[in-house]
C-alpha cells in the first residue's frame, strides 16, 4: 500500500516533466516561426529599399511621382524666346548708305512687294540697306561687320524705339579688325541707348538654340531661329580664311550681316556675317563671327 502511494507522485511527476517538455518546445517552435516571419519581413524590405535605390540611381521614375516644379526643360520655350528677343531687340540698328534725312522718321518697315515676283519686288527699294549692327554701349557705340561699310566711309545708322519710331545718325568709323571682319561705329545719340549684353561665345556647344537678329531686305528686327551646327568652322570668303566660326541653320540674308545671334538669355554670342549658298539667298547654311573676337576691338575702341 505504501508502494502504491509512492508511485503514484512519481507518475504524476513525471507527466508533469513530458508536459513542461512539451509546452517548451512548442512555445519554442512558434518563438522559432515569429522569427522566421519577422526576418523575412525585414529581408523583403530591404530588397525593396535596394530596388528602389538602383532604379533611383538609374533615373527611373516607375514608382516616383513628379510634379510639374521637379521637372526642367533643356529645351527653350517660346517665352524664353519671346524674352531673348525683347532683351535685345532695341539694340540692333540698321544701316544705310548715308545721304537720306537725318532725325525722327516714322515708316512701314520693308520695301513694296507683289505677288508675282516677291524675291526680285523684295530687292527694288529706294534705300539701299547695308546690313545691321548691334549697340555695345550706351553713349554710341555699334559693333557691325567691316566688309558692309568698309566701300562707305559715310553710313546712316537707324536706332529704334519702343514705338517703333527710328532715329537716324550720321557714323564715324572709329576702329576696324579687318582679319575677323569687325568695325566699330559711333553715333552721337541725345539719350543713353539700349547696349546688347554679351555672353562668352566660348560656351557656345553644337545644337545650342540661337536667334539671329537683323534688317534682311529692309525688314528691321527681322528674327529668325536655329541651332549652333559647327562652333568651330573654317570658312573661305574671298581670299581670306576666317577660322572658329560659328555655323548655323538660322536664316541670314542681305541685309542681315553684321546683326546679333543670340543665345537662348538673350545675350549675343555672335554677329552675323555670311551664308554658303549657291543662289546668293539662304539656303540652311549661315556664319557668325564669335563675340569674343570682338573683345580687343572693343576694349581698343571704347575703353582704350
């Protein structure tokens, strides 16, 4: 009887033992599983956080959302254009052989054309346009091509206002650059006048969007639209080669040389000089002496 009492705990013991056994393992196992979960949760973001990473570095925008403020055009708009055009226009003059009045004079723009022979209608007018010019200075100074006036020692030069009203100054010569085809003129205006700003023409990189600005035709501020196709062309004219030419697809005619090209700022990187064309009219293929050629001549003529 005693036995039997005895055995009886120990059973119990036992049992007691297996079942502590068993909840420890189980609590185990399911420790065990959490773990398991948790670490693979941790993993699956981390992945995710290295995608995201690499497609970031890669410039995806799958998972990005981007507003209108993130994003930039490298392209130029037509306000930009519009804003060029108006932060130098008034600065380009015209200019004509000298012997018509000089003082105000308000009048159509270009000469009379028809419609049956608008190119030969286009070149018959009373006054014979040389070419354009850009004001590099408020008390008169113009910097325009030599080879316009370099056969008129006296030239008429057209400055323009806001209302398109012109007034018309007698020029000296002051100064020439005969190798790059650059003069310097001087008028006496009685009102500081509207300078052109100008940008360093070494920045200029081919597919640079650029303006060309000028009288084609007598068509004063007449602009037209290109790209920079060589900054860096050999050109022959004559007998003489100009070297680092800019090369553009924008349209210069008669009339056009020694006008501005600007840049997209509105600051001029060049002055039109010359076309390649076989009918003596653009035919997609125009130069412009890059403005830092100027510096010297300017430094010389206006500073000096």
């Amino acid at each position: 009887m005693v036995e039997n009492k005895l055995e009886k705990p120990r059973e119990i013991k036992k049992h007691s033992m297996s079942n502590v056994i068993i909840v420890t393992l189980i609590i185990g196992f399911i420790i065990l599983i959490v773990c398991q979960v948790v670490f693979f949760g941790f993993a699956m973001q981390e992945r995710t956080r290295t995608a995201a990473t690499a497609q970031d570095d890669a410039g995806s925008s799958s998972n990005i959302t981007l507003t209108a403020s993130d994003i930039m055009l490298v392209s130029c708009s037509d306000d930009d254009l519009t804003d060029a055009v108006m932060a130098v226009k008034r600065a380009i003059v015209n200019i004509d052989i000298a012997g018509g009045d000089v003082g105000s004079a308000n009048r159509r723009s270009g000469p009379a054309l028809s419609f049956d022979v608008p190119s030969s209608a286009a070149l018959a007018t009373n006054e014979e346009t040389l070419g354009s010019g850009v004001i590099v200075d408020a008390r008169g100074y113009i910097l325009t091509c030599y080879h316009i006036i370099k056969d008129y020692p006296n030239v008429n030069v057209s400055v323009f206002s806001s209302s398109s009203v012109r007034q018309v100054y007698k020029a000296d010569v002051v100064d020439i650059d005969a190798e790059n085809d650059l003069a310097i003129l001087k008028i006496e205006p009685d009102r500081p006048l509207p300078a052109a700003k100008l940008a360093n023409s070494d920045l200029v990189k081919i597919t640079d969007t650029v303006l060309a600005i000028g009288s084609p035709f007598g068509f004063e501020h007449t602009v037209t639209e290109g790209i920079i196709s060589d900054n860096k062309r050999s050109v022959v004219i004559g007998d003489a080669v100009y070297k680092d030419m800019f090369q553009t697809d924008a349209a210069i005619n008669r009339g056009n040389a020694g006008g501005a090209l600007i840049n997209g700022e509105g600051e001029v990187v060049g002055v039109n000089t010359a076309i390649a064309s076989p009918s003596g009219y653009f035919s997609g293929i125009s130069f412009a002496i890059p403005i830092n050629k100027a510096r010297p001549l300017l430094l010389k003529a206006i500073d000096g």
